[in-house]
C-alpha cells in the first residue's frame, strides 16, 4: 500500500525544483501587478489633473500628441529594459544605440542606396526597410556584444553596457563626423502626428504593436517566466534547468534589437540621424522602468507597468515645461522620480517583512 507522505516520484532528468518555479513566481508577479497598476492610473489621472489647473493648455490634443510622439521612442528601450532589469542585469547602452543606430542608418541610405531629400510614396517604402533592418541590426549586434561581456568575460552588467555605451557613442561620431547626416526628409511625415490631420503616426503604430508583443512575451510566454526565474535567483533558475546564459544572451540582444528600432523612430522623426540623438535616453528608460514598478535587483518588473512609466514621465516633463520650468531641469526632475521610486519601493519591502 503505498503511503500517502511518499515523495512523489520525477521523470528522469528533470529537477526537482523545476516545478515550483513558476507556481511561485506567478502569484507574486499577480499580486504586484494588481497593486502598482491601480498606483500608477491614480498618479496619471492626478498628473493631468494638477497640471491642467495650472496651465489650462495642457488638456489638449497637441500637448497629448506630443507627448505620446516622445513616449514613442523612450518606450522601445524602455520596454528592453525592462526584460534586462527583471533578469537582474542593467543596460546603459541603449541611447547610445539609438545614435549609433540611426546614424548607420542615415549613411547607409544617403550613401549606398543614393535616397536623395524628395523621395516619398512608393519609392521610399524600399530603403525605409532596409534602414529599418540595418537599425535594428546594429542595435542587435551591440546588445549580443553586451552578452558575450557579461556571459563569456564576467564583467558586470553595469561595466560593460558602460563600455559599449561609449564604443557606440565614439563610433556614431566618427561615422557621421559629428554632424547629423540626412537622407530623406519627407521621411519625418512617417512619425509625426497631427491632431486633426494624422492623430496616431505609423511609426507609432508600429511602436505600439511591438510593445503589445513585448508584453504578451514577458507575461504569457515561456520566455517571460525564465526571465523572472533568473532575476529571482539565478542559482534556483540553473537548479530548474534554465541555460542562464543563452536566456541573457537574448534578453541583452532583444534589449539591443528594441533600442536600434527605437534608433530608426527617431531618425524618422528627426528627418536625420544624430550622434547625439539618444543621450540621456538611457536614463528616461530606468525612470520609466523603475516608476512602473520594477525593482534594479531583479525578479520584478511588468511591461505595463513600463508603459505608465514611461507616460508618466513624460506628463511630468511637459507640464513642467508648459507652467513655465526650464528645460534645463527635466535631468534633475528624471532623477529625482528614480529616486523617489526605488524610495517607495523599499519602504514598500520593508513593509511586507513586518
């Protein structure tokens, strides 16, 4: 007879730990998602509803387009990051993708495919793809470099993303010369949004649809659940027969990938591609992040609550600016926000020990 507090018996080459994982990290990741969701909707509302008072313009349909045609680019390395931030790791070179990305770009079509500044219509759709491809392929290669850094040479996330930071940086500049190198201006009508005429550009569509799928990979897929595993403790992840190091591979080489796209957005946008185009990018991307409720020592983060962040951070910054602050004060406002959310997050922790 067999006796009911028996361990119950495993197929051969799976771990024991492997099945609790998920169990695990589902309910706490439910639970977050709730609480943070209904915090950060209550902070927006509030936001718009301060900074309506104060400067009556701001409810409006310009002031909401540009915010949402910032949002657009921000969020691309935003949502990146988060799948890096959640495995516990952190990367910093993604605005200086955004610039080296876009540049490369720009060059590649002024000078290989001779797209000259009239082209539109039809004839742009071709090199557009091309560019888009070449973007996101030189975002690819300099996040599967930050892979081989921390997986292969051990160096520590913060480190090499700080290295390859400033190897794009240097490379855009020699690239471009330092100067903004321009290829096709009708391009910029692909991004830009017009109230009346063209509320929701299809460069934002797309920005839109690819953050959709991000989510949907983080929060219903295989992919997402290793993710969480790895940041929540990498040694129980490898106990549970993850490859920690192929998994961070692509999570660095999608955070990359995200940030070479978010490089051809702002080159649309722009009309050219800038070495300077992505500075400071990098830190708008960990605000964004943090204040949607991810933690920077792994194991927590949602996509969504990534969105609101990244929205959130930029209703701050363009209220500010229509009351009458100076621009020159968004890098102090966007670390004071960083601040204040990992603030919050530790009293938040410290409160669910007691």
């Amino acid at each position: 007879m067999t006796n009911s507090n028996q361990t119950t018996a495993r197929k051969p080459g799976i771990p024991a730990e492997q099945k609790p994982v998920p169990l695990a990290l589902t309910a706490r990741i439910s639970t977050l998602a709730s609480n943070q969701s209904t915090i950060l909707i209550g902070v927006m509302v509030l936001l718009i509803v301060v900074f309506s008072v104060l400067e009556p313009k701001f409810f409006s349909a310009p002031t909401a387009s540009n915010i949402l045609t910032d949002w657009g680019s921000v969020v691309l390395i935003a949502v990146g990051q988060t799948f890096v931030v959640i495995s516990g790791g952190i990367d910093l070179s993604v605005g200086a993708i955004i610039g080296l990305s876009g540049v490369v770009s720009a060059w590649t079509m002024a000078n290989v495919l001779k797209v000259d500044q009239t082209v539109s219509g039809a004839d742009a759709s071709g090199p557009l793809l091309i560019g888009t491809l070449v973007s996101v392929g030189v975002g690819l290669l300099v996040g599967l470099t930050n892979a081989f850094l921390i997986n292969k040479l051990r160096i520590v996330p913060f480190i090499a993303t700080l290295s390859t930071m400033g190897a794009a940086l240097g490379l855009s500049v020699i690239i471009s010369s330092g100067q903004p190198i321009g290829s096709a201006n009708n391009f910029s009508l692909i991004a830009a949004m017009d109230p009346k005429t063209n509320p929701l550009s299809w460069a934002l569509i797309v920005v839109i649809v690819v953050v959709t799928i991000a989510g949907l990979f983080l929060h219903k897929a295989r992919f997402g659940l290793y993710t969480y595993a790895i940041g929540s403790n990498t040694f129980a992840a490898r106990g549970a027969g993850i490859n920690v190091e192929r998994h961070l591979t692509l999570v660095y080489a999608l955070s990359g990938a995200l940030a070479g796209l978010a490089g051809m957005y702002v080159y649309l946008r722009l009309g050219a591609g800038s070495p300077s185009s992505g500075t400071g990018r990098e830190l708008d991307a960990i605000a964004a992040v943090v204040i949607g409720g991810a933690s920077l020592m792994g194991g927590i983060g949602r996509i969504w609550g990534t969105v609101l962040g990244a929205l959130i951070l930029f209703t701050v910054q363009s209220g500010l600016i229509m009351v009458g602050v100076a621009p020159d004060w968004k890098k102090v406002v966007v670390a004071i926000l960083i601040a204040a959310a990992v603030a919050a997050q530790t009293l938040q922790s410290k409160n669910g020990r007691k």
